[in-house]
C-alpha cells in the first residue's frame, strides 16, 4: 500500500518557521517526481514547490516568494519543505504528492500561521 504521511504543521507566529515532512513508502521513492502543494478551505489545490526525480532542492513555484526550500532524501524516503519568514496569508492544509504515471497525496498537515 501506498502511503504519504505529512507532519511537521502547527500553530505558528508571523515570521516563524516550520519544517514539513513527508514520509512515503509503498513507492520506488527515488523515481518519484515529488511535490508540495497548499490548499485554503473552499479554495483549489494548488502547487507550492516541486522537486524532481532526481534529487537536489529547488524552488519551482513563486508562492513561496524565494521564503521556502524543498528537498529531499532518497535514503529515507522523505521529503521536505523549509518554510521560513512565514505569513498569514501562507495558512493552508500543505499536502505531499508523488507521481509517475500514477499520483498519490497525503492526507495533509495544516499550518496555521497567526498571531
């Protein structure tokens, strides 16, 4: 079975920093095309950064605004998002997904970002 566990949310300052986790396993983790993507209640899911196969770190989307850092550890199955500066308006449920021909999502981790 295929599973994608996140961790790493919880109440955080304006300014503050979080480092998100996702866990997988039930997948050839190193061939995955990995990434974080945010959801806002009543709002579309959408990308926040995206991390290739092949490892590294990037930064592939502009909604972190060069605040967040996504990498990953193929030795441990587990991805990452550094998120730092944080704002309001970064409140979101951020979910981990892997994908190559198929795409699976975790159940999500939520950060709320308020003072």
């Amino acid at each position: 079975q295929v599973q994608l566990v996140e961790s790493g949310g919880g109440l955080v300052q304006p300014g503050g920093s979080l480092r998100l986790y996702c866990a997988a396993s039930g997948i050839t983790f190193s061939r995955h095309h990995m990434s974080w993507y945010r959801q806002d209640p009543g709002k579309e899911r959408g990308l926040v950064e995206a991390m290739p196969s092949a490892g590294g770190a990037g930064n592939y989307a502009d909604s972190g605004k060069g605040r967040f850092t996504i990498s990953r550890d193929n030795a441990k199955n587990t991805l990452y998002l550094q998120m730092n500066s944080l704002k309001p308006d970064d409140t979101a449920v951020y979910y981990c997904k892997a994908k190559i021909m198929f795409e699976y999502w975790g159940q999500g981790t939520e950060v709320p970002v308020s003072s």
